[in-house]
C-alpha cells in the first residue's frame, strides 16, 4: 500500500471512528437525560414543533411556565402558543431565549414577564437554562454573558450532549424503557406549560414581596430588556412585557421604578376580574395551580385578539393541539373529582 493510500485510509477511520463517537454520545444523551417536559423549556420539544406555526411565544420564569396554559388559550381562541421559559430566568437569559426562539418561529408577538428585572444577577439555575439550549451561538453566549463567571467557559465550550452525560450519569442505574422511547418519541407536553394541582392552604390574602431593589442587578437587567425591545423591532414581532398576577406581589416603590422605565402590562390590576380564589387557585403564593392557571389562560385568550392578535391558521385542525388541550382537560378534571 502506497504512503499516500495509507495516509487517506487512515484519516477515513479516524473521520468514521470520531462520527461514531459523536453519535454514540449524542444517543446516549438523549436516553440519560432529564425528560424535561416541565418547570422549564425542553428545547427538543420546542424544536420539533412545526416551523412558523406559533402566534405567540411567553418568556420568562416560574411565573409563566406555571400560569400560562398554551393549550387552553388555543382552545377557546384558536391561537397558538408556547411558553420558552426557565427556572429564575434573568433578562439577560431571556434576550438569548428569544434570539434562539425565533430562528424557528415567527410569531405576531412576544409576551414577556418582567419578575426577572428584579432577580440577583446570577442564579442557581444557569445550567439548566443554558444546558437545554441547542448548540449554536445564542447558546455559547447565553453562556458568556447570563452565566457567573464560574461557570461560564465550561457551560460555552462543552457541548449539550457531553455536559447531559457528565451531569446526569447517575441515572444510569436507574433508566427504564420509557427513556429509551421518550429519547426518539417524546410524548405530547403542554407547550411549555407546568401542571400543578396541589391548592396552597396558607395563602390567605395579598402580601407585599419583601424584595430589595439592588441598583448594579437591575441596570444590567434594564440593558438587556433594551435589547430585547430592539430586537423585536427589528424582527417586527409585537412584543408585550407583562407581570404575571400574583399573592405575593412586588411593593409598590419596586412597580413605580418599572413603570418608569417599561411599559408593561400588570395582571394584578386584573385580579378580580379573573375571579380568582385564594384558597384553590394558588400552588403557593407566587403560582397558580392549574385551576387558577386555567382562569388566567381564559383571560388571555379574551386579551390577545384585543391586541390583535388572531389565529395565524383560523382553519387548524392540528392534532397535536386537539390532543394538548384533551390532555389538559382530562387532568384538570381528575383532580376536580
């Protein structure tokens, strides 16, 4: 065998050795890995949704992915969306969220929660905000810019599939043939949303959120809703920031700051009109179980078409969001009885 045959032989394994690799690590990961179908977004999932099909896409924390029910607004209103949320998100997170989101979307708006205005400017969830993301740029700077400097070269330069097997191999021991199929069918989720049915016993009435308002946190905050705005301009998607209602509510002093430096609107001043009830509605005092999440979803349904927002498809008859809103239904009902 010539020297030249030999050296091209010898790359071609190492090119079909290092696919394998690659494929045997991704396979693996996505059997190992959490099924993340709540309290935040399984990018997956979120990915695997038709190209351009959402109307509208929710951002932010627990208070959305916990209070917006995707499959109850379609059901009453015929406009589709999904929450791309995250535990503790900061803005800075959610700008990244949104740049990822629309490579794969184009909805009329965005909705944004804005409790995140408020978070310390790093939290305990970063690697699970970031670890889901696909591997692209939005990720690697989500990584550099929205993660503790601790954390940040690791979480930029190691790839979704390998940081999955170096985090979670401890279930290995205890994996079951659900994951084996959930990794190559993943079953019908809520769009995002969390499926709570617990109702709180302690939340009594409306108390003050004693959340101090750290300067350098909130400027960094301020800078990257800024950037959130001029995205969405640039994207000519309509984006409406939000609070999410609430019994435990941010003070007042903490609002007049936001008020003067956002528009957005704050569901609490709608919180009679949802007919909420303290002692069923509420997981706890931040979040909605399902019945209040239900109620919440209803309101919104009647408020998006007055922000003219309409069924980008008035005609679907999408399976998948037939089954979502079945499944809903179905759940909400058993925990009724």
């Amino acid at each position: 065998m010539s020297v030249k045959r030999k050296v091209i032989t010898e790359i071609v394994a190492f090119v079909l050795f290092a696919a394998a690799v690659i494929g045997f690590i991704r396979v693996s990961a996505a059997v190992i890995r959490p099924k993340n179908a709540d309290y935040g977004t399984d990018w997956s999932s979120f990915l695997a949704e038709d190209k351009n099909s959402i109307d509208v896409l929710f951002f932010g924390s627990s208070m959305v992915y916990c209070d917006v029910v995707p499959s109850a607004i379609w059901r009453q209103s015929g406009i589709t969306s999904y929450v791309v949320g995250g535990g503790e998100q900061t803005l800075p997170m959610s700008y990244y969220y949104i740049r990822q989101a629309l490579k794969t979307q184009k909805p009329q708006a965005v909705f944004l929660e804005l409790s995140g205005m408020f978070f310390d400017r790093y939290t305990n969830y970063e690697e699970a905000n970031i670890g889901y993301m696909p591997w692209s740029l939005e990720r690697t700077k989500a990584a550099l810019e929205a993660a503790s400097p601790a954390r940040r070269v690791f979480l930029a330069a190691c790839p979704p599939s390998l940081l999955t097997i170096i985090k979670q191999h401890y279930r290995l021991p205890n994996l079951t043939a659900d994951d084996l199929r959930f990794a190559f069918r993943p079953d019908v989720h809520q769009a995002g949303y969390t499926f709570l049915s617990k109702a709180a016993s302690d939340v009594t009435e409306i108390r003050t959120r004693p959340t101090p308002l750290v300067e350098k946190n909130y400027a960094v905050a301020l800078e990257y809703l800024r950037k959130i705005e001029d995205f969405c301009r640039q994207e000519e998607v309509a984006l409406y920031c939000f609070i999410s209602p609430s019994a435990y509510r941010y003070s007042e002093t903490l609002m007049s700051r936001l008020r003067a430096d956002a528009e957005f609107i704050n569901f609490n001043d709608d919180f009679d009109s949802l007919g909420l009830d303290l002692s069923r509605d509420f997981f706890d005092s931040l979040h909605f179980n399902c019945f209040g999440a239900e109620k919440f979803s209803a309101f919104l349904a009647q408020k998006l078409p007055e922000l003219g927002i309409v069924p980008s498809d008035p005609d679907r008859s999408d399976g998948v969001w037939t089954e979502r809103s079945a499944q809903f239904v179905s759940k909400v009902d058993s925990v009724s009885q």
